[in-house]
C-alpha cells in the first residue's frame, strides 16, 4: 500500500489528500441534499441578511488568508534560502560558530570571525581532494553595499559566466551584484565595516571602479560588491599575497608568508565523497572548522520547524477561533429565520429539509470565505515574498499550490460538520413556538 | 370537482400546555369527507391550538385525531410532516410568507422539498392558483403586496400542493370587507373543485355563515355546536 502511494505521481496523490478532507463535507452534503432542492431558498436568505452575511464572509477571508499565505511563504523562505546556499558547497574558516560562519559567508550577514592564515589557507586549498577553492573576504562594505574579497573563480562559479561589462583584471576593479544601484564605470568608496558601524574614513584613499555586473542570482551576492582579494588587502594596507615584483598579480597562487588571512575559504572535491572527505579532514582541527551550509541550515530548519509547528497550531487556533465566533454569530442569524424554519416545517417539510437549509447557508458562508481566503493569500504571499524578500535579499518564490488549496478545502470541511450543530438544533425546535414567534 | 377529502374524527382530545395546564379538551368531534367547519371564541381560547392538534402540530396528551383512516395523532414526527405535506394544507393567521421570496415562490415553496417527480406540478398548481387568485406573473418581494395579495398567496401555498385538507386560522382578519369576501369565495370555490375539507377559525360572521357546521371554543372547551 504503502509502496502504491509513493509510487503515485506528486499531483495525485496531493489530488487524493485534497479529496480526503473533501470527504466529510461531501458526505454531509450528499446525505443532507440528497432530493431536496433548498437552494432558492438558501440564496433569498443570503441576499435578505447580507450585510451580516458579507460580515462573516470577510472574516473567515482573512483568517483562511493569513493562514495558507503564512505557510505558503515559510514554505517559500526555506527554498528561497536553500536556494541561497545552493553553490556553497563547503566552508572552511576558523574554529567558532558554524551558524556565525554561514550567516556572514552565504547571507553576508556582518559578523566578526578569526582568519585563517597563509599556512592554513595553502594547506587547505593545496588538498588533493580540492576542485575549487576561493577565499571569502568580508567585513567592509562600498556605498553601503557589502564588499567581498574573493578570486575570479568564484565570480564564474557564483555567476555561471553570467556577467554584464567583464570580470575584474586589475586591482581595483570591481563586479557587483543585479540588485546594487551601481552602474559599470561607478567609483565606489569603501568603508570599514557595515551599516551603521562602517568607518567611511579608514579606507578613503581607495577607489573601486565597476567593470561588470552580475545577472541575478535569487541571493544576498544580489547586494555584494565582488573585488579580487587583493584589493580588500591593499585597503586594509595589507601585503596583496603575492611577492613585490608581482605585486600587480590578482588571484592564486599566494605566497603563504605574504598571505593577510581570509574568514573563510569556499571549497568543492572532484566528487561528493572527495567533498565529504574535506570536511572530515578540516573539520574540528586546532585551525579549522568545516561545514556544509545545507546541512547548518537543516538544523536551523528543524529548531525553527519547531516554531513553525507552533505558529502553525496558534494559527490553526485562531481559525477554529474566527469558525467558532462565526458560527455563534451564525446561531444567532438563524433565531432570525426561526420562524422560517417553523412555517416549513408546519407546512409539511421534512425536518431533514431545514437542516439541510440551515446547514447549506452556512456551508455557504465558509466557502465563499475560505474562496476569497484564497485569492487574499496568493496578494498577501506576494507582498510578503517581495518584503522579506527585498530586505533580506533573497529571491523568495511563492507560489500557492494544491496542497494550499487543501488548507482551505479543509477549513470548509470541517466547519461543515461543525454547522451541523446549529442545523440540528432547529430539528429540535418546538414548531408551535417558532410560528408563534 | 374531485373526490371527496376525508373526514375528520376527533375523541377525548386532551392538549396541555407548560406545567400540564389543560389547554384544549374535546370529547367528541366529527366533520363528514369534503366537509366544512368553521370555529369561533375569543382569542385565548384554544381555537389556533385546536387547528394546530389537528394538523399534528402539537402532540395530544390523549385521545386521537384521524383524518379518515389516517390517526394523526399514532404518528411520529415524520409521519405527520408527511402527511401534512401530501394531504393538508395550511392558511396562517398573519400569512407567514417568506418575505425573501417572491409570490410565485412562496405558493411553490412545497417544491423545494416534494419529490423530484412532484415539483413541476407544484408549480405549475401554484401558478394556475395564482392566475385564479388574480395575482398572475406576480412575482414581486412579499413586502411589497398589500394584505390582500398576500392572503391570497397563503391560499395558493396552501393549495398548490394538492392538498384535500385546508386549515385555514382567521384567514380574513386584517382585510377590508370586499377583498375578505373575495377570498372566501376563492377558498369555497378552490375547496369545492378539489372536494376538499376545510376548518376555518375565524371571527369573520360572513365567513363562517357560509360553512356546513361551525362550533364556538371558549375556554378550550367546545361549547356550542350548530
């Protein structure tokens, strides 16, 4: 059985889950409406009470909204930052905070890390298991931008080749991110530091000249001003890596003793095992830690799952909460129509008739609800996506899908056996009484 | 003219209110197939509770209500509403239409939840009634009719259904002394046609000289029977 599910297709088998939650509203609905023909009655009502109707129909709207766009957008932020660290493959840098050391390397997050020396650096990249290596040299920031100081193969790895202008070829030289305001042949000005604590003075005799620019890349490096790690150095009035009679070389190798220090090093084997068998080799020595980001982030995944769960459930709460305060507000609407109610049934209406009348305008109201819920979400995920996204940098992709969908189907159903109660209990109504008013 | 509606027997009817308070009491009440009765009292008399025990509305603490061979008062709950469906047919005081509909669904409401076979002849019962009733291709919201039209309508309900029981409760209070007396003639004609039995309660003199029999309820006794 088990082994026919998983053998199903994404779509049916989310098709399947959808109609399962379909299920008791179908049954109900089925069961009840079964020959009875309550509509023209249902829609006069509708249209006879519909400012509370209309009332009710936005609350339950903006409850289911919120809702599925919550969940369709933390759905969104995890691939959206999974994204993100997609061409990390390895760090390396000293010995600390592995989070620390992600959040500063794959979303450029300011951070304060030790650097790794010339020996470890050569050491690490001089690997046999080593099929790329670049230095991540970070902490300053251009026109507010932050500034990393790498080597030309980590611009080609970063970008795919993808680049407007060219890459640098010169000290001084500078590619930036899609999302940077900076235009090829902009001076940038560089400062120590990021934000609110860069130091606009400690690096005002350099200039950067932008020769290219990246085409996006649904990340932070969106933001990044990219400059060879030499030129970081220069600034810092640093040695370049390189000896003085070619000190005009950018990129490796590097002289190990003229060698500055970088956070971090990007690293990739021949093969996933090789990869595998860096981290083995670079992870928890007195110089070096290693780690995969994908793997970090899967734990910051599964603590902050823990808060999902519960954001989830409170979120759950106030939709049972909003259902229930509708459906008091609805047992209060059908005292308007217990006279109604009464007549039909004096007339010789089966009691199964104004259930089905009670339990369908109510079914009615949930739906429409749940309906425009939907359509709130797809404009409230959208918003959130290009919020967060814009000041988080990440491209945060949020579509709603079947599964969405089902929330909301869900809603519906279960609110339907819950309209039960009040249906049911104008079965039980004294008739004489409800003619009498 | 059809076949006549049944007749109506009545034995050692007791209704009780809250508290047990004797409501009605009826020892003896019989009413010949495709007859008519008319009741009277004063208000608060029991002549409503009468119609409503009648009609299976209320549930006798004893005695038994048959309408030929049919003991309403043997029945459950959705026995009786069966019946009333298929065989009675009902005037309220007040009308009681459904002000959310128009005239012509509010005499066809019996469609909503008649068999799937029944519902074009409901309605198309309906709108002959109402075609007779005068109130032809009207379909304007019930708060817009006058108390006439809307009596008039109660009447189609009542009837549209097939119905060869009509109870009809003060089916002319509230209406001037011409449209009163063109809505009895209108209720005689379409019972006579239909051979159907009719009780009206009613303090209306010229409606209730115009029946077979009528008797007078004071005090949820029946005191008068002529």
């Amino acid at each position: 059985m088990v082994d026919l599910w998983d053998g199903l297709p994404v779509l049916a088998q989310d098709g399947l889950v959808a109609l399962a939650w379909a299920l008791p509203l179908l049954v109900v609905g089925a069961l009840l409406l079964r020959g009875l023909a309550p509509w023209p009655l249902v829609r006069a009502l509708l249209a006879r009470f519909r400012v509370p109707v209309a009332l009710f129909v936005l609350l339950i709207a903006v409850s289911v909204g919120t809702g599925i766009s919550l969940v369709a957008f933390e759905r969104g932020l995890r691939a959206g930052t999974a994204r993100a660290a997609d061409r990390f493959d390895l760090i390396v840098a000293a010995p600390g905070s592995d989070i620390t050391a992600l959040m500063a390397t794959v979303f450029l997050q300011p951070s304060d890390m030790p650097l790794l020396d010339g020996a470890t650096y050569a050491e690490v990249t001089g690997h046999p298991a080593v099929a790329f290596a670049a230095p991540l040299a970070f902490g300053d920031s251009a026109d507010g931008a932050p500034v990393v100081g790498t080597t030309a193969n980590f611009l080609d790895h970063l970008s795919a080749g993808a680049i407007e202008g060219r890459a640098w070829t010169a000290h001084g030289e500078a590619v930036v991110g899609a999302g940077t305001p900076f235009a090829i042949g902009d001076a940038l000005h560089p400062a120590h530091g990021i934000g609110d604590f860069a130091d606009a003075e400690a690096h005002e005799s350099h200039e950067y000249r932008v020769v290219g620019r990246m085409a996006p890349t649904g990340s932070p490096w969106d933001g990044a001003v990219l400059l060879p790690i030499e030129t970081v150095w220069e600034a810092h009035d640093l040695p370049t890596g390189h000896a003085p009679e070619r000190a005009e070389q950018i990129g490796p190798p590097f002289d190990a003793a003229l060698f500055p220090g970088t956070p971090a090093i990007l690293l990739r084997g021949h093969t996933l095992a090789d990869t595998y068998g860096l981290r083995a080799a670079f992870q928890g020595t007195e110089e070096t830690m290693a780690f995969f980001p994908g793997t970090v982030l899967s734990r910051l995944y599964n603590v902050l799952g823990d808060m999902r769960q519960i954001v989830s459930a409170l979120t759950l709460v106030t939709q049972v909460l909003v259902a229930a305060a509708v459906l008091t507000g609805f047992a209060l609407l059908t005292r308007l129509i217990r006279r109604q109610m009464a007549v039909l049934r004096a007339l010789g209406a089966p009691a199964r008739f104004v259930v089905a009348v009670v339990w369908s305008l109510a079914v009615t109201l949930m739906a429409s609800g749940a309906v425009l819920g939907v359509a709130l979400a797809v404009g409230l995920v959208a918003v959130l996506a290009s919020v967060v996204g814009a000041r988080a940098g990440l491209a945060i992709d949020v579509s709603l899908g079947l599964p969405d969908v089902t929330l909301a189907l869900a809603f519906v159903s279960l609110a339907s056996l819950i309209a039960l109660l009040p249906a049911l209990s104008m079965r039980r109504q004294d008739i004489v009484a409800g003619l009498r008013g | 003219m059809g076949a006549s509606g049944p007749g109506l027997r009545v034995e050692d009817l007791i209704v009780r209110g809250d508290r047990g308070r004797e409501l009605l009491s009826v020892p003896r009440l019989d009413l010949t197939p495709g007859g008519s009765l008319g009741i009277s009292g004063p208000s608060g008399s029991g002549k409503s509770t009468f119609l409503f025990a009648v009609a299976g509305l209320l549930k006798a603490a004893s005695g038994t209500v048959a309408w030929g061979d049919a003991a309403i008062t043997a029945m459950g709950e959705a026995r009786r509403a069966a019946f009333r469906a298929e065989r009675i047919g009902i005037v309220f005081q007040d009308f009681l239409l459904f002000d959310e509909l128009g005239a012509a669904d509010n005499a066809a409401i019996a469609a909503l939840y008649a068999p799937r076979g029944a519902r074009d002849g409901i309605r198309a019962r309906a709108g002959d009634l109402l075609s007779r009733l005068g109130l032809a291709d009207e379909d304007r919201p019930v708060p817009g009719l006058s108390g006439g039209e809307r009596q008039r309508v109660a009447v189609a309900r009542a009837m549209a259904g097939n119905a060869d029981i009509l109870l009809a409760d003060e089916p002319t209070a509230n209406l001037d002394r011409p449209t009163a007396t063109r809505l009895v003639d209108d209720l005689l004609v379409r019972c006579r046609e239909r051979g159907a039995s009719l009780i009206a309660v009613s303090h209306d003199e010229t409606l209730l000289a115009r029946l077979d029999r009528r008797i007078e309820i004071r005090d949820g006794k029946v005191r008068l029977d002529g």
